[in-house]
DNA sequence: GAGTGGTCTAGACCACATG
DNA sequence: ATGTGGTCTAGACCACTCT
C-alpha cells in the first residue's frame, strides 16, 4: 500500500495561519496584516503563492484589501443572516391542492406588474406532518410564457419535484423574500385546520428576471413550531 | 488633463465573458465550460490570467470545478435566503427598557447550558416608530465573563450603539436564528402596546463561540407590519 | 523615493480522470 | 497516452499611497 501524497499546498498553510491568527484575536478588526513581501520572505515563498492564501481570506470576507496600502481584517457582518428555506421538510408529505389558470385579484396584479386581463397559473399545495396535520399551504402565482423557459421548468419543478431539472438558463432570475407574521384568514385557516387569527409565518417570495421582469409570486403559511425558519450569521469555523 | 488609464484587465473580461454566456443559456446548468488551455488560445493569454477569471466565477459560485476533468455550470441555489436583520431600522428610535443580573429560568438555562446558580445580563430595549408606537421588543440574556472581550463588547455596543467597536477577536462567534410567529404574551402584549395573541415575528439568536460554549441569548419580537424582514435568494445581476 | 497591491507572463512538475 | 486542473516559481511593469 502506497502513501498518499495529500500534503498541504503552502498558499492553504498560510490561509490557515493567518485565518487562525484572526480567531485567536492576535489580528484584530481593523488590522493591518503583513505585507505581500514580508509574506513571500516568512513562509519562503513565490509572491504568487502568498496571494493565493490572501485571496482565499479575501474572498471569505475575513479581510479586505485596500490597494497600495495593505491587507486588513474585516469587520463581521452578523446581521446578514442566511435562512435556510427548506422546501420539503423531514417527516413531511406535501400534495397538490390545486393547479389552474386564474385572473389573479388587484394585489397580485400589482406585484406581478400586469395588466387587468393577464391571466397567470395558480398553483397550490399542502404540507401534512407524519401525523397527518396540516403545516403549511402554499399558493404560487406563475406569469406562464413560453419565451420563459425557466418559468416552464418551475411549473414542471413544482409538479414533479422528483424530476431533475431541466435545462435552464443558469441564475437566470432571482427571487426578493419578505418574512411576516399574520393571524390565519377564515380561507387559510380551513386548509390548515386551525382557528382564525392564530399566528402563522408567512414567507412571500417574488420571482424576478434578471431583466427586471416579474415572473412569479409565492406565499407560504406555515403553522408554529413546525414552519421555524433556521438560519446563521457571522463566520462558522 | 490625462486621459486616465482605466482599462479592464483581462481576467475580468473573461470572467464577465463568461458570466454573460451563463445568464444567457448559452451555458446551462451542468455544462462544461471550454478548458483553462482553450481560453488561453482564445484570449491569447497565460494560463494565470484564465484561472484568475475562473476563479472570480467561482468563489461567486456560478461554477465549480471538477479536478482533472474541468469548469462546470452551478445549479443555482435558491433555498439559501440571505435575510437582512436590520438591527436599528430607518425612521425609529430605540430605547433602553431595562438592563440588569438576573437568574434566569430554565429555558433560558438550557439554552445557554449553564448551571442553576448562574447569574446572566438581561438587557432589554424597545423600539418606536416616528409616531411613538412600540414596533419591536428585544430582551437579550449575556453569560458575562471578563474572560469573552467579545461579551463585554456586545455589551458596551448595545448600550452604546454609536461607540465605534473597540479592538476585538474578529469572526470569535457565530450566531444561530430561529425565526417563528407567536401570539403575543401578556407581558409581550404590554410592552408592545397590542393585544394579547397578536401575531408577532419572533426572532431568536443563539451567540456561539467558535469553541462551542453559548454565551448569549436574544429574543426580537415585533408587531407587523414594522418588523418584516426582507431577504433575497439567488444570484442578483 | 520606497513600499504596496494589481496585473501578467512563460515556463514547470504533479496527480489524476478519461478514453 | 493525452488532457485536465492544482500548485508553484521568478521574474516583470504599473499606478498608486505614504512619508
């Protein structure tokens, strides 16, 4: 049996070194780190190399650069937070309610920028717990052309979500979340089975081209605890 | 006055090149991108120079490279939903409620993982909108130990938001969130100036050392609509 | 003027995936 | 066997900052 050769390449040595440095407070917010050269004579090293492991920290947001002048250690941002927005929970079944064509009301008009006679694709679903209860209830309302590929492989998304998806226009659109609390209306609460009024997260998402154009809006009630959204901030080592 | 030499380096018009070639669909989810040595051809450079383009794509995550095999299409991820959680929002004011040692009750015990006897700071503000309404209620219990610099300065910048952020260990915690719809407690309910059993967005952030060890707990309610958070998904252009 | 980071070159050797 | 990406070198020139 052959040993692997897994050494570690020296621009990671010295990303480690210095990302170390960072945590352990000997660098501080604000720091000036060592320069590129002082880098290159430390480790004995090609330029090359030490801005290889300068730009990993770079690029991980743990320093900035300020050109001429030097490499600093950045300010944390905690309160970005990255919510992961799990479409199919564990232990969950989610089943079609509904899927037709609408002439959606005056709001979702609105928000979807289109005329009184645009009709748009309504499409609904239920998620039950293992216990059978309901947990959440989603309502999308999807601008269907067909000059939109990647609006077609949403509805076909959605209605197979088992199916790999399509061929698509990669990061062609991206969506705007807001996040809310509301008190379940009469319609809603008879599809969660729960009484009126009772608190409900609501994630609204709008799906939006990179052109600006708005292709599509979601709402998604999610009954508590079930529906919690979880999330991180800062830097996780 | 001389024209001022700002021309775009090559890597970069590779890397917009083919970042326009991937928002087109002119590359789809899961496609190859031409080899290192075909867009050195291409653009009649170094090696270096291509890899520094890839790489920008990359470290954006809009590809990924296979070793030995070659750059490929990322399929998008729109699950991860960066949340901003802004902390002083525009248009209000925040105030002080209260700031003292407490022993908290079990939950909170638990949550922080610490024993019976341990005393915390429970710190709690208010925020008001322009017209004087309370929108939002933050309680926060902090595990203060001389030995965290960075509790004392979660401290010293909560009570003193407009103090520049002393020297500190950059990135020394993470936080975990959880966000839920509640009804609104009685005390709550006080506070906020609502009635019982509103619907109310509760975020909850777990401060967490790199090492594991919690060492600070907050709850954020707020009255809708005020509170929503606001998020994106996707890649935006 | 000395030092810094930004860009770029023209090589090199390696381990590995694929056919 | 060929081609790929991963790592690394030893130079170079530039524009700019700082003192």
């Amino acid at each position: 049996m052959k040993k692997k050769n897994n050494r570690e390449p020296i621009y990671a040595l010295i990303y480690t070194n210095l990302r170390n440095q960072i945590f352990d407070g000997q660098l501080s917010v604000g720091d000036l780190l060592p320069s590129e050269n002082q880098l290159c004579s430390n480790y004995k090293v090609s330029r090359e190399t030490v801005r290889r492991g300068l730009k990993a920290l770079e690029s991980e947001g743990l320093i900035y650069s300020r050109p001429k002048v030097g490499y600093f250690v950045s300010l944390p941002n905690y309160s970005d937070v990255t919510v992961s927005f799990t479409v199919n929970p564990a232990n969950c079944r989610t089943h079609y309610k509904d899927i037709h064509a609408v002439m959606p009301d005056a709001e979702v008009r609105n928000i979807l920028n289109i005329p009184e006679d645009r009709i748009v694709i309504e499409l609904s679903q239920v998620t039950d717990s293992v216990e059978g209860t309901p947990v959440a209830y989603d309502i999308k309302y999807i601008l269907y052309e067909q000059a939109y590929p990647s609006v077609e492989s949403e509805i076909r998304f959605a209605v197979f979500p088992e199916l790999t998806l399509p061929k698509m226009a990669a990061f062609s659109y991206y969506t705007d979340v807001q996040i809310r609390a509301v008190g379940a209306s009469e319609a809603v609460a008879k599809v969660l089975e729960c009484r009126i009024g009772e608190p409900l997260l609501l994630v609204e998402r709008i799906y939006i081209q990179q052109n600006g154009k708005r292709i599509g809006y979601a709402l998604h009630y999610s009954r508590q605890p079930y529906g919690a959204l979880k999330g991180t901030s800062g830097y996780r080592l």
